[in-house]
C-alpha cells in the first residue's frame, strides 16, 4: 500500500521488517521537503551517482531514465527512485540558481513581479520550450501572449543542427527579430534582448534555416515577457 497522493509506502498490519517500509516513507520524505534538484538539464543517469544525488530528468532521456523526462530522480540507498511531479510543486533548480513550478505538463521559471493594493500588478514570466527542428522554418507551441511586454528570446543550441549553416530567430513576421545568423554548433546560444516592445497579438516563436533546410537538431528557446493587469477596483 502506499500513500494517494506522494505514494510514500504503508506498513502493513502483520508485515514483517517494518523498520523498512517505515525507513523508504522517511526518505522520500526526505527528498520531497523543500525540494531542491542538482538540475533540469541531466538526461543519462550518471555513472557514480552518490545517495541525495537528485536530478529533474532532461530532455531526451537516455538509459534507465529513458521515457521519463520531466519527472524527478532522487538516488536513495544503491537505486534511483522515480518521482512523478504534480501540478503546483515547487522546486529550487541549483544549477539555474531559480525556483521553479510544474504547470502539469512543463516546468516553469516561478513568477515575479510587483502587486498594488487596487488589484493592479506587473508580472514577469520564462517559458521554456525544446524545438526539435525540421524543413525550412518551425514554430513554437508557445505564444506570447496578448497585450504583453516582450523583451527577448533567448536560446541554445541542445543538439546540433544539421542541414542549415545558421538560424534567425524570430516571430513569423519578422525572420530575425530575436537573432540572425545564429551558431548551429552544440551550446550555441544568443540573448536576443529586443524590448520592452509591446505585442498586441498571440504570437509564435520561429526558428528559420538559412542556405537549406533543417535535417535535424534542437534548440532550446526561453522566451521573457510581461503582463500589466489594471486596478480591479
């Protein structure tokens, strides 16, 4: 048996060796409290992983994380144990020095902005996104939103880029409003600082090849905006 909501394991009335069950329950325990991970980058379960080692699994997991991107890895004992986010966790991410929180289906840099007393507020926001890329240009599911300040797009390159000898970095209107030119190699990366610049419709991120086609690569893409909310009274 375990727990609904943390699966933290139950003794049994008659089972044997409680000391067990009851010692697993305080080590998740233990890795779930003020949690915090090494990063969210690691994809391969490393080779000498020493106990308290905690990762969130990266991208294209490889190995025994393979299919488990996103989820949390905490080394306990001689084992990974496996934790399943849920919406609402938040994170401390030692290597990107930010706390982060898990919308349900991604992990998200935590909001920070300012408040007034009249319900008015500036709220700043990250959102990450990996784009495998393809063709000659692809898009982002990711939007900025509506009447928001944009202020970049920032980027790297987490697999390299095959087909194309660069990338511009844009908006679908204009190609290389983030970046033109940009580096194919693996940890290319590029701020792309344009703003604040108003944007007054939903609008994608894309990526565009130059001279061909993309045949393959990643990137990840970080986009930074801003949404004013006016008094509510």
């Amino acid at each position: 048996m375990a727990t609904t909501i943390n699966s933290l394991p139950l003794m049994e009335s008659a089972q044997s060796q409680k000391y067990l069950t009851f010692n697993s329950a305080i080590s998740y325990l233990d890795a779930l409290v003020n949690p915090t991970v090494f990063n969210r980058t690691t994809a391969t379960p490393p080779a000498s992983p020493t106990v308290g080692d905690r990762y969130i699994i990266g991208p294209a997991p490889t190995g025994a994380w393979t299919g488990l991107a996103d989820k949390i890895a905490v080394y306990i004992g001689t084992n990974w144990v496996i934790f399943t986010p849920s919406e609402g966790w938040n994170v401390y991410d030692q290597g990107a020095n930010e706390e982060i929180t898990f919308t349900g289906s991604l992990w998200l840099t935590k909001v920070r902005g300012s408040n007034a007393v009249n319900g008015s507020s500036h709220i700043f926001f990250t959102t990450e996104e990996l784009i495998i890329l393809s063709g000659a240009s692809t898009s982002s599911s990711f939007s900025f939103p509506n009447q928001c300040l944009i202020y970049g797009v920032s980027l790297r390159v987490i697999t390299a880029i095959t087909g194309a000898s660069s990338f511009d970095c844009g908006d679908g209107s204009d190609v290389d409003r983030f970046g033109a030119s940009l580096g194919i190699t693996l940890g290319s990366e590029n701020q792309g600082v344009i703003g604040p610049s108003g944007n007054y419709s939903s609008t994608n991120v894309v990526l565009t090849a130059n001279a061909s086609n993309f045949t393959g690569g990643s990137v990840r893409i970080a986009a930074h905006y801003s949404i004013l909310s006016p008094p509510s009274s």
